[in-house]
C-alpha cells in the first residue's frame, strides 16, 4: 500500500502522468482563472527523501524514474515501470509537455506496454494521446480540451477513442445483485463524443452544453480464470455483432469552483437530459437524465482545510438498452468500496462527503506540490425507479485518500474504502471529485 501511495504522489508532483483506465463519460474543462497566491512556493522543502530520490531536477522540467504498483479491484495486481519527462515553458514554470511510457505486466493480462502523451498550450487546454497493445487489451485513444477556444467564451471537448477492456464484470441487475453472481466479459468498443459549452449570459457561471457521443459495442468472453465464462452465466446478454448508441445530451452547467481539477472553494452542478433513438444511429431507444451537484468550503484559518460534498443521481427511462450503458454503481467516481459496476440497475443515487487536510508542501523543480489527507464516508444505491429505492439497499462506505494536487493542473488520489465486501483501493489522476 505504501508503494501505491508514493505513486499516486509522484504522478501529481510530476504533473500529468495519467492512471491506465479513465472514465469513459467524464468531461473536465478547465477554469480559466485561478487564485495567483497558488503560484507562491513554501518558506521551506519538506519533501520526503524518496521523492528527492526518485525525482531528477532538469533545466526545463524534470526526470521521474517510477516504479508501478496497481490493486485495481477489478483486474488485480499490476507492475511494473514508469519513465516520465516533464516539460515545462520557455518563459515560466507552467507544464507544457510530458512524455510517460509504461511497461507493465498482469497476471490475467501479461504484458502491457503503453504510451502517454500530454501537452498543454494554455492553462485550460490540454491535449490528451495514448496508445496500448497487449495480449488481451488495446486502445488508441486522442483527446481534446478547451475552456476558451480560440480566445472566446466558449468551450470545447473531444474524444476519439477504440479500447478493448478485458477486466470489466457483471453480476446481475438490482441493487442485491450476489457475489457468487460474478462474470468476466471483455468489452470492445469505437466511440466519439464531442460537445460545446456557452455562457448563458456574459460573465455568468451557468453554462448551456451540446454534447454528442456515438458508441459501438462488442462484448465476448473474458479471460479471467476461476470465473464462469460470460457467455454461458449470461447468454440473454449477448447480441450478435457490435451493436451502437449514439446519445444526444443537453445539459445545463453552474460553475463557480476555483479550478476544475484542482479544486479547492466554489460550487459545480450540472442537470442534463439525454436522448437515442432507435434508427438515427442507434439500436436503442431510450432516455437518460441525471444530476451531479459538488460543493466546496475551505476552512476560514486558510490553513488549506476543505470540506467537499458530492451528490449524484441518474435515471434511465424507456425500453432497457444493453446492460454495459446503464446505470452503474461502483468504482472511484461513485462508491468507493466497490469495483466498477459491481451493481446495475435503470437509476442510481449516492452521496460522498470528504474533509481534506494539508499534511505538507513540496516544490521541485519550479513546481510546488501540497500532499494531502482526506478521509471520506459515502452511501449509494441502485434501483429501477426512485419509488422502489430501499433503505436496506443502500451501501455504505468509510474510508480515507491520499491526494497530491499540483496546482493549477494536476491532482493525483489513492483512495484506500471500505464497505460491505471489505477493502477495496483506487488510484487515479485528474479527477476533482
């Protein structure tokens, strides 16, 4: 756990180095603005002696030679190395560029050697590619954000993206789903997804977002041993062929948070309607509408104590489409004390709340880090509808997560949750809950 924890500490301090699998629906545009006091260094170093150790200042940026240990629930012990190269500006300290290969090896997935690159050409524009090929799994993946296109008010985000997935589970639908219900699939997948955000009136934090997302799906058998195979637990869950949604959302934002990676006062909610019909490059026809509401208060001694609250609810109406885009409970976005997916049903609902404390700062190489401590206690549920939500379903989590948040872009988490199936940990970059 110790190992793991230094990653994810390393990963923020380096600025960029990016966790293996991202939330296929998560969209993050930077704030424009950010407190300048941010950019001021600690009176002294207190950084640890392996992070001095690991870490090899140079003239524009800095050299990480990172080892990889990785516990994700839902695929098991991962290793490996991790080079990375930071770049920064010719003119400051900001990030422009990093450069972040892995080689790494599974036992259910053997060899896994991947490529990340991450350029930012202003402080709310990032640049996202990465490119894998393994034994079981692969991905080609090219992303792009913009919290000011072209100098205006307006907003930008896009993905293109084919990944084949060979970890995911399934266990049943209902919020009492079984363990012993538990299947490997492997889930091969192209999608694109684009969508453009702008103000509602000159200045104002709501913000009215289009967003398209188009996906084709194919799911077959994983090669987990010691689990049944998918096609035989759950053939009335196969479709021939690849089959497609295309999703069109409408949403309506608030944003007033200081930053939207690395955030520390302020507001964010977001209420979205969503829709696909059957024939308009879809196979499906459904509707989807959801809420996530996040706040966040900083302590008044100024000693960089937030309270953070998330609430989440979503809801799918209509005919039941495929089981891998419905709601799912589980994972670092939702529950975490659980892997992801570990229960499905049409609606979901949970509540997390945290309190995080500054242990220490560190700057190295132009780049100041705080690393924090954030315990956390959440509850979720999974339901048909809200009318048949029960108190009995509902899942609780305690636990707490290591933070390393170098501002104004990156945060790093390793969250250690416990809940009624035991212990389960999470790492992750970039996600400010």
């Amino acid at each position: 756990m110790l190992r793991r924890t230094v990653l994810a500490f390393l990963l923020a301090a380096a600025c960029g180095a990016a966790r293996a699998d991202e939330p296929k629906d998560l969209e993050s545009v930077p704030s424009r603005a950010f407190p300048e006091e941010v950019r001021q260094a600690p009176a002294e170093d207190a950084t640890p002696w392996i992070v001095r150790w690991m870490i090899r200042p140079l003239r524009r940026g800095m050299f990480i030679r990172l080892p990889i240990i990785d516990t994700d629930p839902n695929r098991g012990i991962t290793a490996g190395v991790m080079p990375i190269w930071v770049i920064q500006g010719a003119k400051d300290d900001r990030i422009e560029q990093i450069h972040a290969p892995s080689l790494t090896y599974n036992d259910n997935f053997s060899i896994i050697p991947t490529y990340r690159y991450y350029y930012y050409p202003q402080e709310d524009a990032s640049l996202t590619l990465r490119g894998s090929w393994s034994k079981y799994e692969r991905e080609v993946l090219g992303q792009y954000e913009d919290g000011s296109i072209l100098g205006s008010d307006y907003d930008v985000y896009a993905r293109l993206q084919y990944n084949v997935d060979a970890g995911q589970r399934f266990y049943g639908f209902g919020p009492d789903a079984p363990k012993k219900g538990e299947a490997n699939y492997k889930e091969e997948y192209f999608q694109y997804k684009a969508g453009v955000g702008m103000p509602l009136l000159q200045g104002s934090a709501w913000r009215l977002r289009l967003t398209e997302h188009l996906q084709s799906d194919r799911i077959l058998d994983g090669p987990l041993p010691n689990l049944p195979l998918f096609t035989a637990a759950y053939p009335a869950q196969l479709a021939r062929g690849r089959q497609q949604t295309n999703e069109h959302r409408l949403s309506l934002d608030y944003d007033a948070r200081d930053h939207g990676v690395t955030t520390s006062r302020g507001a964010y909610a977001q209420i979205y309607a969503e829709r696909a019909f059957h024939g308009f490059a879809s196979a499906y026809d459904y509707s989807r509408y959801g809420l996530d509401a996040r706040w966040y208060k900083p302590w008044s001694s100024g000693d960089g104590r937030v309270f953070a609250v998330q609430a989440r609810y979503e809801q799918l109406l209509g005919p039941t489409p495929p089981f891998w885009i419905m709601p799912k409970l589980g994972g670092k976005y939702n529950l975490r004390a659980y892997g992801e997916g570990r229960y499905i049903d049409r609606g979901v609902a949970t509540v997390n709340m945290e309190q995080r404390f500054n242990l220490f700062e560190s700057r190295m190489a132009g780049v100041t880090t705080q690393f924090q401590l954030a315990p956390f206690v959440g509850a979720g549920t999974a339901f048909d509808n809200p009318g048949r939500a029960a108190a009995k379903y509902v899942r609780p989590v305690v636990g707490a997560a290591m933070r390393a948040v170098a501002k104004p872009q990156v945060v790093g988490s390793v969250d250690f949750g416990v809940g009624r199936e035991g212990l389960a940990v999470f790492m992750d970059i970039n996600y400010s809950f």
